[in-house]
C-alpha cells in the first residue's frame, strides 16, 4: 500500500491492497480477531490495521493516541505484524521464538515487529497465543506503570 495512500476505514484500507496481499492478510487479520481479548476495538491509523485499547478507557498515552496492543501493515515490499506486547517481556518473546523454532518457521522480527511475505511464513497458532495473552486491563496497567516509571526517571535526572 503506497504511504500517499490514506485509508480512513478497515474497508477502505483492505480494498487498497495489493490483490497479492488482500489474502495473506486477511488470514492474518483473522487470527488476531479470533484471539483478540475484549474490550480492544479495532481501527485504522498510520495506514495499519491496529488493535487498540479505546481512547475513553486509557487517555493517558505518552503521544496523546490511543494504546496500541497489535498492528497489521503492509509495507512496500513486506507484511508487517507488530506484536507490542512482545516487546519489554522476555517471557513472551520467547515463547513466540521458541513457537516459530518447533513449527519450523524462521522468526524475522525487530523489537516488535515480526516481517513477512506470506501468512505461511508465520507460526499462526503462536501468533493467536501471543495476542490472547494480554486482558485489555492489564495491558493498561503495563502502560500506566511504563507511564509512572518514565515520570520518575525525568524527575530524577532533572
């Protein structure tokens, strides 16, 4: 999907993929529905598909945006699934890299941030464990100490 490209809705961003990606991705998409927790809704930002904590529950964000728990995108010349829950918990990230190792699946990941050509580079069913494992309250609870940690830290080196 070229960046000039702003999609405002779901709709709207899945019509403007590429047709070779339209499938992949939505298989994808699929998975993380399936095992998303409640209370996460669903919305477009930055041109992805994004799982979010709704901005009337946890407002306090460090950027002023809605949380983000898991986006989809489609980059130029990759897909991209960015598992923020992964990241900062070393428990997580290894069962994700343990998951991909004993179904076969090569792990091309960043941080967050797992690269992929084709859904059946990824390790599906990790991916559903993964997104599963994190209740919206909690998730808001890990971003409200990060919040209070952040805080701290300034006020001491200032």
């Amino acid at each position: 999907m070229a960046k000039s490209n702003k999609a405002q809705s779901v709709s709207e961003l899945l019509a403007a993929l590429p047709s070779d990606r339209q499938a992949e991705f939505e298989q994808v998409r699929n998975v993380i529905r399936h095992n998303l927790p409640p209370g996460y809704e669903e919305a477009v930002s930055k041109n992805m598909l994004v799982y979010q904590v709704p901005f009337e529950m946890y407002s306090d964000t460090y950027n002023g945006h809605p949380l983000w728990y898991v986006a989809l995108a489609s980059e130029k010349s990759y897909l991209s699934l960015h598992l923020m829950s992964v990241y900062g918990d070393p428990k997580l990230a290894k069962e994700l890299s343990d998951g991909f190792k004993d179904a076969g699946k090569k792990l091309n990941m960043g941080k967050a941030c797992v690269h992929f050509h084709s859904a059946q580079d990824l390790a599906l069913d990790v991916i559903g464990r993964i997104v599963s494992k994190v209740p919206i309250e909690k998730w808001v609870a890990i971003a409200k100490a990060a919040r209070q940690t952040t805080s701290k830290t300034r006020r001491t080196k200032a």
